[in-house]
C-alpha cells in the first residue's frame, strides 16, 4: 500500500551537516533544488523507481536520495510501496488543481471537449504555452483512436504541432523571436523549417485563428485542427485542438466545430468579445 500523506505542512527540514568555512554546502545546490530534481526524475516512461533509480537519474548520493524521498514522502508529494518504489503522490495532484492554467481551465473547457470527443471519436486535446514549448494539460482519446505521439503532461513543440503553432501564433512578440532564431525541424520528420515559411504560417493563422497541421506519425499522417482559446482582456489562455487520420479528415467542418468550441471555452472564462 502507498505511504499516505500528512495533511500537514512539510516536517522540518533536517538539514546537511553545516559546511566548512571556505567550502560549498554538501552536494553543491540547495536542497529544494535538489527536491525538484527528484520529482523531475519522474516522466511517463518512468512513473515508479527505486531509489538506486532516482540516484542514477538525479546524480545524486543514494543517501541524500533517500534523505529527501523520505522527507518528500511525509509531505505526500511522493509515495512508496510494499516494494520500495516511489511514485509521485497525491498531495502534488492537490496543490496542482490550484493551477488557474491547468485544472480551473480544464474545468471550464472539459464540457466543450466532450462534444467535440463526441463529433470526432478520436482525439481532442486543450494545451497552454509553458514556456518554449506546449504543455498538454487534457487530452479525451476515443478507445479506437489513431495511436498519437503525446499524453496528458507531456510537452509538444511550438513549432511542429497544431495546438503548438497556435499558442506560438498569438505569443508575445519576443517570444516569437526568439523561436524563429533558432535552427527549427519537423518533428518527428527532421525536415528544416524556414524562418520566413514559419512566420508566413503564424501570420495566416492569426489572420483565420485557426491552425490545420498535417504530420506523419508512425506510419499514417495526422491531420490537426487547433483554435486559440482567449481569457479576460482577450488574451491568449490556451489552444483547442483535435487529431484524426488524414483519411477521415474534413478540416473545413472540424475548423468550424473547434472554432465554435473555442469560442465558447473564451466566453466561460471572461473574453470580452467573442474570437473571430
């Protein structure tokens, strides 16, 4: 069984031997880095790991491994099990839905989701900009759905997804910027991107708000269909977006029932004016 939380605060701190004069504190970093890094150990490919795990992932002592698992297990941002594996615990889940970005949004656009999942019967997703890149943070599959690359949490590319291109079109300027400086390439084809082909996309998405992106995914293209979703002062909050096989496409009306969707997501969170 997990170790469950304490609903209290995190326990003191029992902290490293003090160092010497002159010298850096043990390890080099601080200890909430160091937290933060063992929670950062975790990914969907690895959602349980042993303690010589998370040392091998976090270059860090298996004792000072221990030390702060132990710690983060009290608190019940971690959980171990009858076989001494951690896995992140269900405190952090609590403290996330406090997230305006991701569990207040999420409420509000999860109805307009589920039509869409209805219309579809594939894949419907909602993603904010975190940074450089695109956070998934809600994605409805039908169970017949086309296998897709990314899930719930995961991070996408601005520049090479459809819900991605469209956070990144109505991004601050620098933003921008700085994504067309960078050496860009499909993913997962590799192909490069010209500065002035991407910039010519983000300018005709702005003009439509809306996004239709086409990709090769394993062995079949997938064909996405993405619209912004605006907040109050009618500034970018998320992307709408849906994912179905090329074959089955009609970007034209999924354009019109994601658009709608968005609008509709824009005015449950306090857009002033509808997106046109």
């Amino acid at each position: 069984m997990p170790t469950t939380a304490n609903p209290g605060d995190l326990p003191p701190p029992e902290d490293d031997p003090p160092p010497r004069r002159g010298r850096r504190p043990a390890h080099g970093e601080p200890v909430v880095d160091r937290a933060l890094s063992l929670l950062a150990a975790f990914d969907t490919d690895h959602r349980t790991l042993s303690l010589s795990e998370l040392s091998r992932r976090t270059a860090m002592p298996a004792s000072s491994v221990l030390r702060l698992a132990n710690r983060l297990t009290a608190w019940g941002a971690l959980e171990r099990d009858s076989a001494l594996r951690y896995s992140i615990g269900l405190r952090l889940l609590q403290v996330a839905t406090l997230a305006p970005r991701g569990h207040g949004l999420r409420q509000v656009a999860l109805p307009f989701m589920h039509d869409l999942a209805e219309v579809t019967r594939q894949h419907v997703q909602l993603a904010v900009r975190d940074g450089p890149s695109a956070m998934l943070v809600e994605r409805l599959s039908a169970p017949h759905a086309a296998p897709v690359d990314y899930h719930t949490g995961d991070h996408l590319p601005l520049h090479s997804t459809g819900v991605g291109l469209t956070l990144l079109a109505f991004a601050p300027s620098d933003v921008q910027e700085d994504m067309l400086a960078r050496p860009l390439y499909t993913e997962p084809g590799n192909d490069p991107i010209h500065p002035q082909d991407l910039r010519r996309t983000l300018a005709e998405i702005r003009r439509r708000r809306l996004t239709v992106f086409r990709r090769q995914d394993a062995s079949e293209t997938i064909v996405s269909v993405a619209a912004p979703v605006f907040g109050r002062d009618d500034t970018p909050a998320a992307a709408l977006g849906v994912l179905v096989p090329h074959h089955t496409a009609h970007p034209h009306q999924l354009g019109l029932a994601v658009q709608t969707a968005a609008r509709s997501i824009s005015r449950e969170l306090g857009a002033p004016r509808p997106a046109r």
